[in-house]
C-alpha cells in the first residue's frame, strides 16, 4: 500500500491529510492500516484517561496501585513509538530528545 502524509497533533490526538492550525505537532507517512492503528491507540488513550479522571476522584486509591494510569502510560508510550516509525526526519529527532525514547524497546 502506499504512505501518504498525516499530520498530527497527539495532545488533541488529531490525524488529518489537511495540515490546519496547530495539527502539524508531527508530521507522519503511513498506510490506511497504520493510521487505523494509530487512532485505535488514541483511542484507547481516551479510555484510559476517562478511567484516571474517575480515579482521582477516590482518594483511597493510590496512583501507583492503578491501572488505568499503567493503560495509559502503555498507550502514550505505544502512540509516540509508531509516531517514531511513522514520522519524518524532524519527528524523529524530537522523539529521541524526549526522556521516555529509551523506553520504546520495551513495547509490543
């Protein structure tokens, strides 16, 4: 298949062809399947965070001891991986400065 060029904005975890106002935070080359991929894993981000914002609300659970937060450091670590392989030379380079880079090797 061929790649076509995304932009994306994983804050707001938008992915359009269209390059609009601040969506360009990355810009990405995958396949219709990639980008499936990738807003299955915004999604799941969404979910997860939902689930933290419930939590937070129960002071007898601790963070640490919480699963939605693992969901969701899983999902944004697996977001910024496929960022990663997906993304052009500038994504790359502002990936491998981020302090969590070194934690891709441990992702499915």
């Amino acid at each position: 298949m061929d790649k076509r060029k995304f932009y994306v904005n994983i804050e707001s975890r938008e992915i359009s062809e269209l390059k609009a106002g601040n969506n360009d935070e990355f810009v990405i080359y995958g396949t219709p399947n990639d980008i499936i991929e990738l807003r299955e894993c915004f999604e799941d981000m969404e979910h997860a965070d939902m689930g933290t914002f419930w939590r937070s609300h129960m002071p007898f659970k601790e963070y640490h001891r919480d699963e939605d937060n693992d969901a969701f450091d899983q999902c944004f670590l697996k977001a910024y991986k496929m960022l990663y392989e997906l993304g052009d030379e500038n994504a790359k380079q502002h990936i491998e400065q981020l302090p969590f880079y070194e934690e891709f090797n441990k992702i499915q």
